[in-house]
C-alpha cells in the first residue's frame, strides 16, 4: 500500500488502468502525492478549510466514478484537476464566492515578459545560512499568508503554476482560460507576492 509514495507515479496508463482495476495502492498513492495542493486549490474557491475538503472528497469520489470513460486527451492530473476546480466552483458560487474570470482580463493590455523562475527560491536565494535557514521556515508562512491575500484567480493560477510545478498549458487547460489571461493573472500575482516578501525582507535587514 502506498508503493510508489516518495517514487513517483508511473506513467498515465499504467495510472489509469491500475484505477480502472480497484487498485488501492495506486489510489492512494494519488492520494498522497496530490491531495495536498487539490485542497490548496479548492480553498481558493471556498469560504471554509471544511468546504475545500469537501470538494476534494467530492472530487475523488468523480474520478473513481469517472475513470472508465477517461479518454486520455488529457493528462490524468489535468483531468483531476479538471473535475476539482468545476466542482470546487459550484460550491464557491453556493457561497458566493466566484467572480466571472472575465474581471480579471485585460484586452490589449502587454505585460512584460517574467523569466519562469521560481518566486520563491529567487527571493530567498539572497539569505545566506545560517540566517537563511532560521528565516526559512517563517518564509514559507509568509509564502502561504501572501498567497491568502491575492484575489482568487491570482491565487489559483500561482498556486497551480509556482506551487503545484503545472504548466502554462495545463494550467490554461484546468481553468479554461487562455494562454494571455494566465500570462496577466501569473504576472500580477507573482509580482505582487514577490513585493510583500521584498517588504518583509526590507525591514528585517534594518538596523537595530
């Protein structure tokens, strides 16, 4: 039970027809490897840590139900993650939480372009240890306090493409949004994260 936690997940195929077969094993090793940002992304949409665990429930539960019709024109994570954001969206807009994605588009506005690296290893590259290391996990709180005050689709496209490692294409593939509106929404979030923690550091490195 659980072999493949810490190994990888095998390729899709192997993934689905395991499913397909009742294997435990590989249930749980989806389980364990995505449950964790499957409830990070749902609690973008709800109001409540119980909700976004509900829909993560709810979405599991889909894809058991679901996996014989799986056609495979997608990946088996961006399918999963499919299923979680329509369902984590139906409950959001019970609690009326969801705003139309059209709120955050910006015709014919460019943005610069951004790098691709990691918002977060390039902030806290600059802390050598040990300081680095006594910072390190205080950071990461301020990593998750700075990602709770993003707007919702900024939170969700982060979350999926700096936190979860999707990307562009998936992640325009599980939010049905195109590849421009990403670009803005990944760009205002990364920017706005990456100026908090700036802040942060800014007053930590002042003088006594």
């Amino acid at each position: 039970m659980g072999s493949f936690a810490g190994g990888g997940l095998p390729p899709d195929d192997l993934v689905v027809t395991a499913l397909r077969a009742g294997d435990e094993a590989m249930f749980e090793a989806l389980l364990d490897t995505w449950s964790g940002g499957m409830l990070r992304v749902a609690r973008s949409y709800v109001s409540t840590d119980h909700s976004a665990e509900e829909v993560v429930q709810d979405t599991w539960l889909a894809v058991i139900g679901g996996i014989e019709g799986f056609e495979g024109r997608s990946s088996v994570k961006t399918w999963v993650y499919r299923i979680l954001v329509n369902t984590a969206k139906k409950r959001g807009v019970r609690e009326s939480r969801t705003l139309p994605w059209s709120t955050f588009e910006q015709d014919g506005v460019p943005l610069p372009e951004f790098d691709g690296r990691d918002v977060w290893k390039e902030t806290t590259a600059a802390w050598p240890s040990p300081e680095g290391e006594a910072l390190a996990s205080e950071v990461r709180g301020l990593i998750g306090e700075a990602l709770a005050r993003l707007p919702p689709r900024q939170r969700i496209v982060i979350t999926l493409r700096d936190v979860e490692g999707c990307t562009s294409e998936e992640v325009c593939e599980i939010l049905e949004i195109s590849a421009a509106n990403q670009r803005v929404l990944l760009h205002r979030a990364r920017t706005a994260v990456r100026g908090w923690l700036a802040d942060y550091f800014e007053s930590v490195k002042q003088p006594e």
